[in-house]
C-alpha cells in the first residue's frame, strides 16, 4: 500500500516537474538548436526584431490568458485589434489627438468584450461561438468604417509608439512586460484574480459559494477586448497604416502561445508569465522558419500541430490523473 502511494506521488511529481519545466526547457533547447544552425539567429538586430514582433501578440496573449482561465474562448481579438487600429488612424486623420484616439479605440475594444461577455455568460451562447460571430460583426464594421481601403497617417509622435525605443529597449516591448507585470498582480494577489481561477475550475461550486460568476465572466471579455485594441494600436503605430484585413490569425497564435505556456483549456489553471514563454517560443519557431526560409504554408500547418498537441497532452494529464 505504501509502494503503490509512493508511486503515484513519484507520477504527479514527475508530471507537475514536465508541465511546470517542460515549455522553458524546449524553449531554450530550441533557441541553442537555431542558434547553431542560423548564426545570425542571436546577433542583437534579430533578438530586438523578435521581442518587437513578440510585443503584439503578447499583448493579446494576457488577455487571452485571463479568458482562458476562466474556461472560455475569444477568437475575435484579431479583429478587434484591426478596428481598434483603424479608429486610430481615422480619428488622427480627422486631427483629434494621439490621446483621444487611443482612449477612443480602446473603449471600443472594451465595449466588444463588453458584449461578448454578455452573450457567453447572461445568455449562455458558448465562448467560441459568440466569439465567431463577433469576428463577422467586427469584420464588416472594418470595411465599412475604411470603405475597404487602408487608411495611412505619419505622425512621428503617433509612430514612436510602435517604433521607438526608451533606454534602448524597443517601446512595444516595454509596452508588453509592463501589461504582465500588471496581469500577474492581478490573477496572483488581488481577490478578482483568485475568483477568475475559480469560476474557470467550477463554476457552479463558485456560484453555490456566493462568486457573482456573470460578473467575472464579462470583466475578463472586458479585459480581452481592451488589450486586443491596445496591440491593434502598437501594430497600426508601427506599420504606419491600418488595413482591413490586419490581426488575422493574431486569435489562433494567442491562444497558442497561451496553452503552450501550460494554461489548461478547462480552465481554472494557469499563469501569464508562462504565457510569455509560450509567446517568444511561438516567435521563436515563426523568426527561424522565417531565416531558414521555410515555405508559410508549412508554418501555419506546424503552428496547428502545436496547438493539438499542447491541448492533446492537457486532455490526456488530466485523465490520467483523475484516473489515479
């Protein structure tokens, strides 16, 4: 009876080890394996590119970490990102400020959410539905906002946004470390946070305990849309433009690089920081395809394998261990 016991203790420990370790310990595998085969992989200009390109889909990934906590899905942040960055542009085209601008886009971004989160918790449409068809809404508001044309503006000031740098640190970047270091105080030391991994672990055990589970359901969506607009800000600052058809994709490789990093897709489990993990080993596998010039249609079919494989090895942890 004690050997069996030990056992199973040596197996979680063993497996907690690879799902605590395992993400970090690829990564770095993966970044000495490219470095050797690509030389130019580690020089300076390539690591500031990385962290830059990282930035924006960081920025959405802790969001996404926030709803899939909570046992949910937003494959609309792609979108929202590219209206949020449009607003932007047209707002600064019609000479209102860079500040009104971008607090106007990010109400918008909250106002999305907003309604996301109403229709998945006070209407009980599943995340990933609602979500999808808020893709189509946001998408046809985009094109009728642009008329289906980019809309360009150089602002120097605007343009810092996305292609400073403060202390010679890319301002993006700077942009993304301070939105984790904000989302970690807030899932790990405040009571919201700790409600939000309740709510995704049972949610019925958290309303039967007096957790308002609505109301953290729709502030997460709140949180997702508002930094899914703040990313579509950083992008339209870099590239200078807004285009109808920018953020697509961004949905899948957040989610990605948000399961990657060990956030469990039932939800009740994970941690942001990791999330960055998963984001630069994302980058990382993307910036190296990118040197090695491999073919973008294998990309995306490899970032798939990736995204079953993460939520494949979660599934099956989770059943071996209700079943010991």
């Amino acid at each position: 009876m004690y050997t069996l016991r030990k056992e199973k203790e040596s197996t979680k420990l063993s497996r907690f080890s690879f799902k605590e370790y395992g993400v970090i310990i690829g990564f770095i595998v993966l970044c000495i394996a490219i470095s050797i085969i690509t030389p130019t992989f580690l020089t300076q200009k390539n690591i500031l590119n990385l962290l830059r390109q990282s930035s924006i889909i960081g920025i959405i990934s802790a969001g996404m970490t926030f709803v899939i906590i909570s046992g949910n899905f937003d494959i609309s942040v792609g979108a929202v990102a590219a209206f949020s960055g449009a607003i932007s542009m047209k707002l600064l085209s019609m000479g209102y400020s860079i500040t009104i601008s971008i607090i106007a886009s990010l109400l918008v971004g909250g106002v999305i959410g907003l309604i996301n989160g109403f229709f998945v918790a006070k209407i009980n449409i599943p995340s990933l539905i609602a979500t999808m068809g808020m893709v189509t809404i946001v998408r046809g508001l985009i094109l009728l906002f642009t008329g289906g044309y980019p809309i360009s503006q150089d602002i120097p000031e605007f343009s810092k946004i996305g292609n400073g740098y403060f202390l010679r640190i890319p301002i993006p970047v700077i942009i993304f470390f301070i939105i984790v270091a904000i989302a970690h105080v807030v899932l790990t030391k405040t009571r919201f946070g700790r409600y939000v991994y309740s709510v995704g672990g049972n949610s019925e055990a958290s309303r039967l305990n007096g957790i308002n589970v609505d109301y953290y359901k729709i502030q997460v969506f709140i949180i997702n849309g508002v930094l899914a607009a703040l990313a579509g800000i950083v992008l339209a600052a870099r590239l200078g433009t807004a285009t109808p058809v920018a953020g697509e994709g961004y949905d899948m490789d957040a989610i990605a690089s948000v399961v990657i990093g060990g956030t469990s897709v039932a939800g009740g489990e994970g941690s942001v920081l990791k999330t960055v993990i998963g984001v630069l080993l994302m980058s990382v596998i993307n910036n190296s395809f990118n040197l090695l010039g491999v073919n973008i249609y294998f990309q995306y079919i490899f970032k798939g394998l990736i995204i079953l494989s993460a939520v494949g090895f979660d599934a099956y942890s989770k059943k071996r261990l209700s079943s010991n």
